[in-house]
C-alpha cells in the first residue's frame, strides 16, 4: 500500500484532509490552526510531495521526516502535520480492521466522561445554563470567567482590578449555589488574566471547589505559570496552544500544572499527544484534551483517550449535538448521559458525508482581537 494524493476539504470553519492510497483506503484528519487555514494549505500541499508513494504504515518515521524537515517550526507547520498524522492512524486502523485505539495499547474505558461550555456571562444567566446542562446529563461544565470581552471593553468597571476581580468571582458562587455539590465546575479564563488577577480570583473561589484552572494567564512563560501555581490551591490546567512535547516537559518539571490539554490537531497529533500523556502520568498529571474543532478533531481525542489511563475529561463541543457537526458524518458520536461512548469502528472511528464542501462551504474566520476600555489589546 502506497499513498497517492492529499485531498484538501475546507468544510465550514474547519479544515479536514483525506490521504488516499493505490488500495482505496484512506484516512481523514483535521488541521488545528483554525486562525490560519490557509497557511496551513500551503504547508500541506508542500508536504503531499514528501508523501506520495510512502508507505503509510511508517507513521513515526513520516511524522519526524516531516517535523525535521528544512529547520523550520511553528503552529501552521504542526497544524499540518497534525491532520497528517491523523490520517496516517486512520488509515492504519482501517487497514488492520481495528480502532486506532487498539494500535496504542487497547481500551482502558469504554466511554468518557464529558463537559460542556456554558456560553453565558453573567451570574444569573451562568446559574441558569448550568443547571440546564445538568438536566441533560452532564456532570460538569466549562465557565467562561473573563466573558465576552467584546461585551465589556466599553465597560470602565473592566478596568478596576478589585471589579472585575469581583465579578468573576460572583460568577463561581452563583453556579456553585445552583447546581450543587455534585458537578464540577472548569473555570476557564482564556489567558485573559494577569497573575496578580489570577491569584485573587483562585484565592476568592477556592471554597467552591472547582475542579481546574484553565490557562489563567498567557501561556507564553511557563515559569509565570509555576509562579501562579504555587501561590494556589486550585489545579492549573494549562498545554492547549502547546507544539511540541518540550513545551509539556517544561510545564511538568516546574510543576506549572496538574491537568494538562493537548490538542491532536496542533501538537503534531496522535503520535506526541500519547507521548505526553505518557509523560504526565509519570508526574502524576491527568489529561484533558483540548477540542474546539471538528468532528474529526473529537474522534481522534476519543482514541486517545481510550488508550490512556490519566484520562480526566474531554472537552465535547456545545455545537457538536447542537446541530451541524455531527451532520458533517455520516454516523454521528453517541452519547450517553454526559459520556461519549468510544467508536468500535475501524479507524478513529468515523466518515465526513460525502458532499460535505458542498453542504458547508468555507467559512474562514477573520483576524481578532480582544480590546480593552482603553483601546489597547491583550491576549485573547
């Protein structure tokens, strides 16, 4: 079996690839870099002229002749190889009649237990989300802490530390009061905190127990976030804008966090991401993958998450079972009661719809960025 050619499929905001062999199985993967998918074109289509006429069984061979290759590095490259990878697991998978999981050890679970974001921003309507999301099933949720910035920045209260301090805090308690003891609480600060923020708000919500941190401050030092760390007692969760798997081992030996997300479609795929699980549970760290994309995205994260034994919880898209991505498969994800069950399909486990650039045509999305009251920007 060799492989033949790279299809591109831009299919809404997503970008997915088909790699196709001389014996008509292929396999699907998803490019990570949602921000620069036609960066991530170019990068492909340079890297289809290594492919054709591989053989795709060779996966770790391909993966470091492709990271290797011409010195350079950086999230397009990795969002590349990312789908590569994918799709490289894919058609081994198929290939063999077993699920990728199976190739990485075999199954430790047999579904796994999900969270859904809450897209409210205030107190009031967070406690009311949450409580819905429960109903359906879910045991735990992401809270969107810092808000829609794009909602505050002509707000002057968004710029008075102990304000905006104690507005996020009142967010945590409202939830908290709502739905109980018995759900878990993700709060989710999208690096939009500086520390001295991040350490008064952590100190002000420790009593609600939430279950993790996530990215409280940019995630540019790893040593700011250690600093952050040691100063409170609520996990850090940190590794989604991570593009190799020394960015994890930093993170691990200056303890910057106890949950750590990679994200198969940016880090290079399935391939490191089960090396840094590897490497977490030697440091006593569980994973939680990160999954704002696709369905190929989430069927990739489920076999991982299978095949490992520090799996915590997985990110589940609100709009997967809100409508049109699991419309983009021909057999959707099922779920049972805030649990994904794992695919026993060939393969990661599911198929795009055949015509899916034609029933979702491209939607790039444009640059952005988050501005404050005063007009300057921070991170996003």
């Amino acid at each position: 079996m060799i492989i033949t050619s790279l299809e591109l499929l831009p299919a809404g905001k997503y970008l997915f690839i088909k790699l196709h062999t001389d014996e008509g199985v292929f396999g699907t993967g998803e490019v990570g870099a949602w921000g620069y998918l036609d960066g991530c074109i170019g990068v492909l289509k340079k890297m289809e002229g290594y492919l054709i006429g591989q053989d795709p069984f060779r996966i770790e061979h391909h993966w470091n002749y492709l990271y290797r290759s011409m010195y350079f590095r950086g999230s397009i490259l990795m969002s590349a190889l990312s789908a590569i990878d994918i799709a490289l697991w894919d058609i081994k998978g198929k290939a063999l009649g077993v699920p990728v999981y199976e190739l990485l050890g075999g199954k430790c679970r047999d579904k796994v237990r999900s969270y859904e974001a809450c897209f409210q921003f205030t107190p009031e309507s967070m406690a009311r989300r949450c409580l819905e999301i429960k109903a359906s099933g879910f045991d735990a949720a992401r809270l969107m802490i810092t808000g829609d910035i794009r909602l505050q920045q002509a707000e002057r209260r968004s710029s008075v530390y102990n304000a905006k301090v104690s507005d996020y805090i009142a967010k945590v308690k409202a939830v908290r009061e709502a739905v109980g003891d018995d759900f878990d609480l993700i709060l989710e600060c999208h690096r939009s905190m500086d520390p001295m923020e991040a350490i008064a708000f952590a100190k002000g919500v420790e009593e609600y127990r939430p279950l993790f941190l996530e990215d409280p401050i940019p995630p540019d030092s790893p040593e700011a976030m250690a600093d952050v760390a040691r100063r409170v007692n609520i996990p850090i969760a940190t590794g989604e804008r991570f593009i190799n798997i020394q960015e994890f081992e930093t993170a691990f030996q200056l303890r910057a966090a106890k949950y750590v997300r990679p994200d198969v479609c940016a880090l290079g795929g399935l391939t490191p991401s089960k090396k840094v699980a590897a490497m977490a549970e030697a440091n006593y760290c569980k994973i939680v993958p990160h999954n704002p994309l696709g369905p190929v995205s989430t069927a990739a994260c489920l076999q991982l998450d299978a095949a490992i034994p520090n799996f915590a919880i997985q990110e589940f898209p609100s709009f997967y079972h809100a409508g049109s991505e699991a419309e983009m498969t021909k057999e959707p994800l099922e779920e049972d009661a805030g649990y994904i069950l794992i695919p026993d399909r060939p393969g990661i486990g599911i198929e795009l719809v055949d015509d899916i650039c034609e029933r979702f045509p491209a939607k790039p999305r444009s640059i952005s960025a988050q501005v404050a009251y005063d007009g300057s920007v921070y991170d996003v």
